[in-house]
C-alpha cells in the first residue's frame, strides 16, 4: 500500500496489494457513480440549496437547468486542472516543431509563456477553480427542502449515513475529485501536448478565462507578499529570469492595493458572517446548533488544513532536487516528510508515495473547498438572509457576492491557498519542518490507499481510449530540453502555484 511502500518499486509490490489496488479501481468507480447519482437525484428533487431560487417554488425546467449547470462547472473544473498540467510542463519545450500536429496546444503555449503569463494564468486559475468549487457545493448542497434522512428512491438511509454522506456533502467531494480533478490531472501528465490540442478551444474556455481573472487584480496580494517576503528573506528577485519579470508600474500597485482592500472587505464580512449565525457554518442539517464562537473557530480550522494542503505540496516540489543532507540535521521533520515521500539524497522522487500523496492531497483540497464553500456562503436565497442584517448592502450584494460564495472566495484564495504557496515556495524547509505536515502527509496518503477516489483511473483510461490519444513525441526524443525537467512530472506540478525558479 502506499503508506508502506515510499522506496518500494511498483514491478516489486506484493501480489495482494496489486490485487488490492485493481480492486479498488472497482469499487472507486462504483463509489464514483453512486456519488453522481445521490447528487443529480438531489437536484432533480429540489433538495439543493443554490443562492439564486426558492426551492421550494421551482418546477423541474429550472432543476434541469441546475443539473446542466453542475455538469458545466465539474467539466471546466476538469479543463482547469488538466490544462495547468500542460502549460507548466509544457514551460522551455520549442513548439515550434510541433506547431502542425499540434496546433492549439502550440497557440496556447505563444499566448501563456510570453512573459509572466504562466505565473500570472496560475493565479487566474486558482480562483476559478475555487469559485467554480464554491458554486458547485451550493448549487448540489443540502437545502431547507431535503428530508432529515435521505431518500432515493423509497431507499431511505439511516439518520447517521445520510448526516455523514449527503447532508456534508462527501459524496460531492468524491465526484468532484475523482470525476472531475484527476482523471485530466493523470491524462495531461504524460500526455501534455496531446490532451492540451482537444477540441475544446483551450485558448478561449481556459487561457483567456484565467489570464482575464487575473487581470482584475483581485488576486494581486499574492505577488505583494512575494515581494515582502522575498525582502525579509534576502532573496534577489533581480537574478530571476527578466523576461519573466511582472510589470510593477502604478496600475500593478493599484490593483494590489485593491487586492488587500477586497480580502480585508470579504474577511470583515465572513466573520460578521459566522459571529452573527449567518453563513451555512450556523445553518443546515447539524450545523444548526453551532455557536458562533465555534464557527469562527470550524472555519479557520478549515481554512488552516487548507492552507497545510497547499503548503506541502509546494515545498515537496520545490525540494525535489535538493540534496537532503544540507538540511537532514538541522530540520529533521522536514527531513522525514520528504523520505516518506520517497526522496532521497538529491534525486527525484522514487517509487509511488509522491503520486499517492496528490492524490490524497487533492481529496484534501476538495473536502476544505466543499466545506469552505458552505461556511463562507451566506445562508439564504435571492438575497434575502436568514438573520440578522446585512448593514445595508442590498439584497444584490447579498445574493451575488455572499450568497454564491464569491466573497468567500477571493478570502479564501488569497489567504489559505496563494499564500501559503508562496510562502512555502520561498521557504520550503521552514513550512514543512513540524509535527503537523508529518501527521498530515500521513492522513493523505491513507486517503489514497482507501481508494476512495480511484475512480480517477479508469476514468482517465477510457478518457485516452475515446480521444485516441497517443504519447507525446517528447517521450521519443533525447532529454535535452530543460522544459521536461520544469515539468515536475506532470501532476506533481498539480496547483504549485507561484514556483521557486518564478522568484
């Protein structure tokens, strides 16, 4: 199993836990469709909680609606995450050789490697990635509507079952990760060029989307604690790559100024949110009882395992080639993080403990966005909130910046997912050396070997069968293009957001 196997090579693994794995290719793909089932019944049935309806008047065009809706958010999901695979990886590689046999993908690559583009469209995705995770938990959450105990069909469950996977939303976790985040994270990884020359116009449903996200500046805090915490580090963001560098002119510090208003703005708002029982922290099946003293202190615990996820991730890779012996004494729970991950002295990463940790981290980041998504959301329909009063902002504001979660986002983003990527790509032995993300990378790789996710799998098989796909021509040629080793292999290069060789 993955917890036990972290220098183990897959030829050398016992025969039970190859069985075992396969076998939970079967009953992750099970889960998969049971999941997609409870969620979209749910819809159907009006049991769902979106910001925009009463669900208690809608006829069954506007549920149709909504289950389009769900599909369109999971898929762009899927783009988001496959797309990052390929652009990153894809960073040095001349494209100009492929520009024939891979014509979007080349076109892409002219528009996101110009400049700071791929720092900036890491930025602009991982917003919409959030908010499209936000509105998704909504748009498929429980609402006032939904029975106690769930009911499919005359199947109702026990009272604890449907608490734990309907009513907080677990079975919405494991469709958006193993439906919608892997399967195209594991197809782009060795098939970058490939899976970013798909017909579904890249440039214009996830370049632009993202490059234009980014452009609002609501985002920019991050590049300002880049920039501080480059200072107190004593790092010289002048040796980087000029060509890379970000325009820093009055419109750049505009739009961090706007960028520190707008998390100041949102945070203000959650925490009144949460002190005054407003959001879904304080509302919903089991949630009703919650003080709130204690949804303050859930939702920071939500946003600090978050935060943790992404951390962690950030300062694996940016330690991947590190020799282990410059800090094996001086940070030895650091040391032990990146052995259970099967690094050793210098050298990439050995056996599967990296490609199992990504999965469970994901597992991980999808549990804290549905949740996040539900406690940083105003509780509530059309504007209309469920108590207290909104200080005067309007029934507008209310339905379509704290009632879809869009506020909650841009908090979010900035502060539990940018920043600690920074942070943790400036200084990645100092974030990773405690108790804490030895217990944490623990919990994610058992999340793995649960496989309750490995649906991801098959579905990333049949996904390669359809589009007949084929290996990129990289694979057959010498590797003396620099951008190959930039790709981090593909998926570990998963949300890495603003990188080492970037600063």
């Amino acid at each position: 199993m993955a917890t036990t196997s972290s220098n183990i090579p897959i030829g050398e693994e016992s025969g039970f836990t190859l069985a075992y794995r396969k076998a939970s290719y079967v009953w992750g793909t099970l889960l998969a469709i049971f999941a997609a089932v409870v969620c979209f019944y749910s819809i159907g049935k009006g049991w769902n909680n979106p910001p925009w309806a009463d669900t208690m008047q809608m006829d069954r065009g506007s549920r149709a609606g909504e289950a389009i809706l769900l599909v369109f958010m999971l898929t762009w999901i899927a783009l988001l995450e496959g797309c990052q695979i390929s652009i990153v990886g894809l960073q040095g590689v001349d494209m100009e050789k492929y520009k024939h046999r891979y014509p979007r993908a080349y076109a892409c690559c002219q528009v996101c490697h110009k400049g700071p583009n791929v720092e900036r469209f890491l930025v602009g995705r991982q917003f919409l990635l959030l908010f499209n995770g936000f509105l998704a938990s909504r748009v498929s959450g429980v609402g006032p509507n939904a029975p106690e105990k769930f009911n499919l069909d005359g199947w109702e469950w026990e009272y604890n079952a449907s608490q734990i996977f309907y009513s907080n939303s677990v079975l919405l976790m494991i469709l958006i990760v193993a439906v919608a985040q892997l399967p195209t994270q594991l197809l782009a990884e060795d098939k970058m060029m490939g899976f970013f020359n798909l017909p579904f116009f890249p440039m214009y449903t996830i370049v632009y989307p993202c490059l234009f996200v980014e452009s609002v500046g609501l985002t920019h805090s991050a590049y300002l604690l880049k920039d501080v915490l480059c200072w107190v580090g004593g790092i010289d963001q002048a040796e980087a790559d000029p060509k890379k560098a970000m325009k820093k002119d009055g419109l750049y510090y505009f739009k961090c100024c706007l960028s520190v208003s707008a998390v100041t703005f949102a945070g203000i708002f959650l925490f009144k949110g949460w002190f005054s029982k407003q959001t879904g922290a304080t509302h919903g099946v089991g949630w009703e009882k919650l003080p709130g003293w204690a949804a303050i202190c859930v939702s920071c615990l939500f946003l600090f395992i978050m935060a943790c996820a992404e951390g962690l991730q950030v300062s694996a890779l940016a330690l991947q080639r590190t020799p282990t012996s410059e800090f094996k004494n001086t940070a030895p729970k650091a040391y032990r993080v990146l052995m259970l991950l099967g690094g050793s002295d210098g050298v990439d990463y050995h056996g599967r403990n990296m490609k199992a940790f990504l999965v469970g981290r994901q597992f991980f980041v999808a549990c804290m966005m549905v949740l996040l998504g539900k406690v940083t959301g105003y509780a509530g329909a059309k504007g209309v909130l469920v108590t207290g009063d909104d200080w005067g902002m309007g029934a507008g504001f209310n339905e379509w910046c704290l009632q879809t979660g869009f506020m909650g986002a841009v908090f979010v983003v900035n502060v539990a997912q940018l920043a600690s990527q920074v942070a943790a790509s400036i200084f990645p032995i100092r974030l990773i050396n405690n108790t804490i993300m030895w217990l944490l990378l623990h919990a994610m790789l058992l999340t793995e070997a649960s496989g309750f996710v490995n649906a991801c799998y098959p579905i990333m098989w049949f996904m390669d069968w359809a589009f007949g796909m084929e290996e990129d021509p990289l694979h057959f040629e010498a590797p003396a293009n620099a951008g190959q080793q930039a790709s981090i292999n593909g998926s570990e290069a998963d949300e890495s957001g603003i990188r080492v060789q970037e600063i």
